[in-house]
C-alpha cells in the first residue's frame, strides 16, 4: 500500500512540475508583439473576430484600419461599439493602446 501511494505522489509531483513548464511559452508570446497594443488585441477577444493577423474573421478586416479610420475614431469604435462589435470589449487605458497600435496599419 504504501509502494502505491508514493508512486501515485511521485505521478502528481511529476504533473505538477511538467504544468508549470508550460506557462513560460505564453510568456514568450507576449514578448514577440511589437507594441502593447497588438499584446493587448492578441491576448483578448479582438483575435476572435477580427482575426489573428487582422484578416477579420466574423468581425471585418483591420488591415490597413489606419488609412481609412484615426486613431480617435478607432478608440470610439472600441468604446462603444459599432454593429455587431460590442462596446468596452477591453477598459479604456487598453482601448487608446489598441487604437494606436491599429492606427499605424497603413
């Protein structure tokens, strides 16, 4: 009996060490974008809609959202809303990151 409880300690050490070593690739992750913005839209629900790579998905395209909206316009839109997009989908301090951040895709 006690050869199987400390196989079965052995087993959950083992699990909980190899969990842990999984967190650091999404601290990777955020290290790759270039700015807090796109970390901020990667990391939230923006992806979801809009697609990873701007491509849009059930939300439109964002490539080049920059040459078409300003930034405040973009930061509005982020606010409150716009069709189908929700408002306050993130707080405002990450929405004026986020807008500038899509401003720049030109």
């Amino acid at each position: 009996m006690k050869i199987k409880m400390g196989m079965i300690s052995v087993l959950a050490l083992s699990a909980l060490i190899f969990a842990g070593c999984g967190q650091s690739n999404d601290d990777n992750k955020t290290e790759e974008h270039s700015s807090k913005g796109e970390e901020i839209f990667k990391n939230n629900s923006c992806v979801g809609c809009h697609g990873k790579d701007l491509e849009g998905a059930s939300g439109p395209s964002l490539k080049k959202v920059g040459s078409k909206m300003s930034q405040a316009d973009i930061e509005k839109t982020i606010n409150e809303g716009k069709g189908n997009m929700p408002s306050k989908v993130v707080d405002e301090k990450e929405a004026k990151e986020v807008a500038k951040w899509l401003a720049e895709q030109k």
